[in-house]
C-alpha cells in the first residue's frame, strides 16, 4: 500500500473525505493535471465567502427572511460539500438548516462552529493527500525518464563496437603487400604445368607441336641417301 493510499484510507475510515473525492481523482488524468486541486481551492473560496453571510444572517433581526435567508446558505454550502467529498461539513450544514427551521439562534451559532471546524478539517486533509499525490506522481515520472536514459544509452553504439557506424579509415598498401600483389598477378611460364594439373595441352604447345614432331616434318618429303654408293 502506498502512502497516498493509506492517506486516503485513513481519511475515508474517519469520515473526512468519503467515496466521491476518490471519483474526483479519477476523472484526473495527463490531459487535466491540478483538476482536483482545483476543485478544493474553489470550494475552498466558496465557504469562506458562505461562512460571513451566514454569521452576519444569524446577527439580524429575527424574521422569515433571517431564516429563508440562513437555509439557503447552507443548503447550497451542503450540496458543495457533499459534491467535493468532505461528508462532515455535508452533515453539519444539514442540522443547521434543521436548527434554522425550529428558529433556534443558540443551536444554530453552535452549528456554525461545527460547520468551520468540519470545514478545516477537510481542507487539510485534501491538502495533505493532494501533496502526497504530487509527489509520487512526480517521482514516477523521473523514474520514468531515468529508465527512458538508461535504454537510450545502451542504443547507442560504442566505440570500435562491430556496430559502429563510424568509417574505418584506408590504409596505404605497404611495399611488401606490393611486390606481393606483383608476384600472385604475373605467373611465370615455368609454372603454367601447375595450372594445368591433367597434362592438358597449352594453345601455344598445341600450335607449335614438340621439337620432334617439327624436325620429322621437315626431313618427310626428302630422298633417302643410298648409303651403298
């Protein structure tokens, strides 16, 4: 359980907020960030200003429109508590309207001050779980981008690593790679049988013929010398 959580359950168990606060939280998202902050500073704004007119009410004469005047009040400073969630400022302004009804001042200035302190009470305990809020959503997101920094880095290729995109640069063949290359390009003759391991003719030796083959075709044609003679 989280703090905010436990916050929130203690809250709920002592009848300081109820239900409909959570439901306030849940309308609040990414799109409406402070919505329920919001809501408690004008409710917030709202009673102080309620509180005065139903005090100056109570110090008139007494008279229907005392009266009509105070249960307006607090039947609207009721149905906006009960709307933010803060139950025990709901119920406190419901027994004033009740006392009001049987036109009784001294229950009525003790109501008030149930109304106020049931007030305080839940404005510090949505501040208190407002601010708890905060800073655990706060901390999420900078977890959120520490991890998001984390996986950056290992995208990033390193140095010399195969998947660096970084040219190698070309190096000058040596002198001794040269002379190599030369060698392994220009075959001397003398090794033209090791290309042709099945004894297979050359087309110049094919051409040309073998010296005995040319000298019997130079004598072929000519008289046989009478060696009796």
């Amino acid at each position: 359980m989280t703090t905010t959580t436990r916050i929130q359950h203690q809250m709920v168990q002592q009848g300081v907020l109820d239900e409909q606060f959570a439901q306030l939280q849940e309308l609040e998202d990414e799109s409406s960030p402070g919505f329920v902050r919001s809501l408690v500073d004008m409710y917030k704004e709202e009673c102080v200003h309620k509180f005065d007119k139903m005090e100056q009410t109570l110090l008139e004469e007494n008279g229907e429109t005392k009266w009509n005047n105070l249960d307006a009040i607090a039947h609207q400073l009721k149905g906006s508590s009960a709307s933010i969630g803060a139950p025990k400022t709901s119920k406190a302004c419901a027994q004033l309207r009740e006392a009001g009804g049987r036109k009784d001042l001294e229950r009525c200035k003790a109501l008030m001050k149930e109304v106020r302190e049931a007030f305080d009470e839940y404005i510090e305990a949505a501040e208190q779980l407002l601010s708890s809020v905060e800073e655990q959503t706060k901390s999420t997101e900078k977890t959120d981008e520490e991890e998001k920094e984390k996986e950056e880095k290992l995208e990033e290729p390193s140095n010399g690593s195969p998947n660096s995109k970084e040219p190698t640069a070309q190096h000058a063949p040596t002198e001794e790679q040269g002379l190599s290359n030369q060698e392994t390009t220009s075959v001397p003759h003398d090794t033209a049988n090791a290309a042709n391991p099945n004894g297979a003719e050359t087309p110049r030796e094919k051409d040309e013929g073998s010296p005995k083959e040319i000298h019997g075709k130079e004598t072929e044609g000519k008289p046989k010398e009478n060696k009796d003679t």
